[in-house]
C-alpha cells in the first residue's frame, strides 16, 4: 500500500527542553497505528506538528499529494457561541471548502462595478460550477445527517439546540466524535489524540466499530488498551526522544517490549563477563610478561570490542501496594429497596444488591445513568429517597473521587503526604512518594500546578495510607498513561480488601472485577465475573429474546452499520441495541408493531 504519511528524523525542543531528537516512520494507506509513550513523551505534540498547528525544529515530514487530513484533539474545537447541531453542522474537510469558495464568489458576484464582461462570466461560471459540486457531495443534506449522527450518539432533539458551551465533558467530546465522522467521509487520514476521553463504554465500543470500518488510515494516541488492541495493526512507541515501530496491536508490542529488554540484558551481561574475563587475563600478561607488549597487544583488541550500552528502562511505573485490609463481616454493603429521586427525575429506580467481603464490582453504566450517585448512597453522601443501604460494622470507607476533591490545591505535593501521616521524616515521605512517580523538586509542586494525571497519582498515594479495609473509587484511572493504569490494575488485583470502582477502562474492569453492577435507565443489575463476562451473559439474554419487531415508517440510514433502510422495512432490536435506535423511534421513522 502507497504511503499517505512519512517523517524522517524529526526533531522538536521548547526552549532548552528536548521533546524529541529522532522520530522516523512512515504510514501507509488504510493503516490503522497507534502511538504510545509516556505522559510528557511529545505524542500530542507530533500530532500537533503533523496536521501543521506546530513547526518541527529539523527532519522530513511529508503527508502525500492530494490526502486530506482530519483531526480530533483533546479539547474541542467547537465554536461555543453556536448551537450544537449548528456547531457540528459547520462543513468541514473538502466539503468546507468548497462551501468557502462559494461565500467567497457569491462576496465577488455582488460587488461587480470593477468585473469586465468576461471576469463576470468566468466567476459566474465558477459560481455555478461550486454550487453543483457541493450539491453533488451532499453538502445541502449535511445538516440532516449532522442530526442522524447526533441522534445516534446519543443527543436528543433538546440537545441539539443547546449551546456548545454548556455541554458537560462526555456530550462536547461525543459532539466532537460526530464532527470527525463526518469528516472522515472526505478524510484519508484521521489523527485522533484520545478519542474516547469522557465517554462510556457503549459509545467508546460504537467508535471502535465505527473506526475498524474507516477505509482511511489512522493515527492515534489512546490510553484505552482495549482500543489499541481491537483497532491497530501496528504501534510506534516515543520513548527518550525517540521512536521506534513495533508490528502488531498493543498488547503484541508490549510483549515484544519485554522479550526485547530481556533480550539486550542478557547480551549486556554475557559482555560484560566476557570483559572482565579479558581484563583478568591482561592484568596477569602484564604482571608475568613485565618486559613483553602482549597484554598492550590484547588490550588494544579489547579496546575496539563493540560493546552494548547498559540497558536503561525509562518506564516510569507505579509501584503501589494497598497492603492488607483490616477485618470486617461478611456482608461488607447491602442495599435493599434502594429508590433515588432528584425533584421530578428517578435516578436509581428500586434496586436491591449485596456485597460480601472481598468482592471486586465494577460499576458501569451510560453517563449521566446515576454511577456516582450510587457511590455517595454506599459512602452516605446522599441518602436514599427511600429504601436502606446498610454498612457493615467494622467496614472502613475509603473513598477516591475523580475530582480528587480531598486535595488542597494551595499545599505542596509533600505536605499533603504528611497530613496524613503526621511525624514522618523527609526521607520516607520522599521515598513513598518516588513509588508514584514523584521524585526530586516534584514533591515541592503545589497542588494547584499538577496535572490531571500528577492529581491522580497524589490522591491514590493518600488513599493508600489510609488503611482501608473497603475501597470505594470513581473512576481511578482516567488521567493516567497506560503505564501507570497497569500499576495500578496490579495493586487492586492484590488488594485482600473489598473493592467497588465505577471505571469505563474495561482492561480494569477486566483484569480486577470479580462482578459487575450494571445501572441503566434506573435499573440496577448485578453480573458475575468480570467486564468479558459481562458481555457474554448480554450476548446470550439478546440471543435468547431475539428482541422486538419494528417498522421502518420512513427511510433513513443506521450510522452504527451503514445500512439503509426504507419505508415498509422490518428489523428486530434487543432491549440492549434500543438506544442505538432512540432518535428513529422518537422522530417516527421507526414504528413497534
């Protein structure tokens, strides 16, 4: 396959900081390749430099003639002032420019006093020609498949005429979503830069479908393991300045990572028994044959071994243990009857579920269907509407919220460790703290500076002393680079208490949950075994209803498949796929028989 992207030995400093010194690969049509580092490695700043919003230092970057390039970042690049559907509406790609063109000559047509005959002509003919190519691309049905998109997304027809800048994190990043997927039909090339930031976890599966279908190539930065390993084909990993390609998906590249540094400590061991066996013998040369140059002769030899550097693992990784958990009941939690209503709208509808000591439930759900509100009904925050949650004697709560809202934002990184582990010395403090990545003048920081991630990392390290026998989290790895969710994956895996985490990361929820706690539409439902589980018992109870018969009323197209449907057609939905198909159902197109 031709290439649409290549870079040769790409260079990148901010000041007197290296962001990278070699950065060399190539892409080629239709691929899908993810990139990986650590957070700080420069991902989204070669994105950044490759879609042209930044200037390399050096090097070659070429994106190929006639390849169009499209680019989802982290923040939105939708205009607030407008509404939503206005905002995802705007055209983008070649079809945004040939709408430029057309306000440009209709701008020329009516100023026409400095037009000869023939120039008049000439732009009237150009005038023509773009009104029919943007009718010929679609570009005057763009806002009514701007709303089949939306709708599909999960928007309603109220969202729709919300101003962007009232969105909530999850709906900007899905209204984001449904800008790039209507790009994409114009785009070969996709940069994604953490696509399924703030999303659940049944829009982040509809975006893999959705991308494992795209005929373009793709470019993407991902924490989401499960992503990288359903999406890529290949990984290119920045790692100390510089990159390296890895065939394969993720969890192929870090297997290949492995056996490759296991590979070059062996060859650096074995060399360096080699040198010293070559230095002994020298040294004796040189003491038995005092007046002869043998042993200047070997060392010369020795001098001009090739030899293998040190191998160096610049991974940072959490390196955490939550200890052992104090002793409570049986029944660490109960809820029974449990009700939650916020003026006119029921949140948790009645629901009723134990968990016993040393449970790992996952709690999943769409946003907004009531996840953290559960957790404040378990910690008592919030008390039921009606119902009764009961808390074990002897069950000790600790509780991490993605807002990390114990942290005082004017402390430093130090002193929040030591309030809560008063008399500590300086160096156990530091070396506690160097366990989750904070070393050196890093403990000085004021909270009010951290990253997402750092704020992260801080909180967990607080959470961890406070000796826990029951722990409550909301979503604990989002900020987090893959490196230090698989620390923390491994210290909840061998964490001895009960644990309860509400986490859209499914190779958490994978790795961890011996259970799972599904809330939809206000219904609660526990699953046993793990995230993988899960979708299989949803699986076979869709096979088993075979789901109920509708009729299509009004054509339309379902943007999950493709597929086109037209009036008088039938199609059976699960009680699962029903919210795929909420917007035909609310505009009439589709119709229960």
């Amino acid at each position: 396959m031709p290439a649409v992207l290549s870079l040769s030995s790409v260079t990148k400093s901010f000041g007197n900081q290296i962001v990278f010194s070699d950065v060399s690969f190539e892409i080629s049509q239709g691929e899908k390749v993810g990139l990986v580092g650590q957070n700080g490695t420069g991902k989204s700043t070669l994105l950044n430099i490759i879609y042209g919003l930044e200037n390399r230092d050096s090097g070659e970057l070429e994106v190929m003639r006639n390849v169009t390039v499209g680019y989802l970042t982290q923040e939105s690049r939708l205009d607030p002032s407008k509404t939503l559907l206005e905002a995802v509406s705007i055209p983008t790609g070649q079809l945004g420019s040939l709408a430029k063109k057309i306000v440009y000559l209709e701008k020329k047509l009516e100023k026409t006093e400095g037009l000869t005959p023939e120039e008049l002509e000439r732009t009237s003919q150009e005038y023509a020609k773009a009104l029919e190519d943007f009718a010929s691309s679609g570009g005057y049905g763009h806002p009514s498949k701007a709303q089949g998109v939306l709708e599909t997304l999960g928007f309603s027809k109220q969202n729709l005429n919300t101003n962007v800048d009232v969105l909530s994190g999850g709906e900007r990043t899905k209204a984001r979503l449904a800008s790039i997927i209507l790009e994409a039909e114009d785009t070969d090339l996709l940069l994604l830069d953490e696509p399924t930031n703030h999303l659940d976890i049944e829009t982040t599966e509809w975006l893999e479908d959705y991308l494992g279908k795209y005929r373009g190539a793709i470019f993407t930065v991902s924490h989401d393991r499960y992503l990288l390993d359903r999406l890529v084909t290949r990984v290119v990993e920045l790692e100390a300045g510089m990159s390296k390609t890895y065939t394969g998906n993720y969890s192929e590249y870090v297997e290949k990572k492995a056996r490759e540094f296991e590979d070059l400590q062996l060859r650096y061991r074995k060399q360096q028994k080699e040198i010293r066996r070559q230095e002994e013998m020298i040294e004796f040369m040189h003491r038995i044959y005092t007046y002869k140059s043998i042993h200047k002769t070997q060392q010369k030899k020795l001098d001009r071994v090739d030899r293998v550097d040190k191998p160096m693992d610049h991974s940072k990784k959490l390196d955490i243990d939550f200890g052992k958990a104090e002793k409570s009941g049986k029944d660490t939690i109960e809820a029974i009857g449990v009700t939650k209503v916020f003026g006119d709208v029921s949140v948790i509808g009645k629901c009723s579920f134990r968990i016993e000591k040393e449970d790992k439930v996952g709690i999943i759900g769409p946003n907004g269907s009531g996840k953290t509100t559960l957790i404040k009904l378990i910690t008592g925050e919030e008390k039921p509407t009606s119902g009764q949650v009961k808390v074990s004697k002897g069950v000790n709560i600790g509780y991490y919220s993605q807002e990390q809202d114990g942290l005082v934002r004017s402390n430093t990184v130090y002193t929040e460790i030591l309030k809560n582990k008063p008399g500590a010395s300086e160096q156990w403090v530091r070396n506690f703290l160097a366990a989750f990545m904070f070393r050196g003048k890093d403990v000085h920081k004021k909270v009010f500076v951290l990253s997402g991630g750092e704020r992260a990392r801080l909180a967990l390290a607080k959470l961890l002393l406070s000796k826990n026998n029951t722990l409550i989290l909301d979503e604990p790895t989002n900020y987090l680079d893959v490196l230090a969710r698989e620390g923390v994956e491994k210290a909840l895996g061998e964490y001895a208490g009960t644990l309860l985490m509400v986490s859209h990361d499914r190779a958490l929820l994978d790795s961890v949950a011996t259970s799972i706690l599904e809330i939809r539409e206000g219904a609660v439902t526990h699953y046993a075994g793990n995230y993988s589980e899960y979708r299989r018992q949803k699986g076979r109870a869709q096979m088993k209803t075979g789901g109920t018969t509708y009729e299509v009323m009004r054509k339309f197209t379902d943007w999950h498949t493709g597929k086109k449907y037209k009036q008088g057609d039938r199609l059976k939905i699960t009680d699962g796929d029903l919210e795929k198909y909420a917007w035909a159902l609310e505009s009439g197109a589709l119709k229960k028989k």
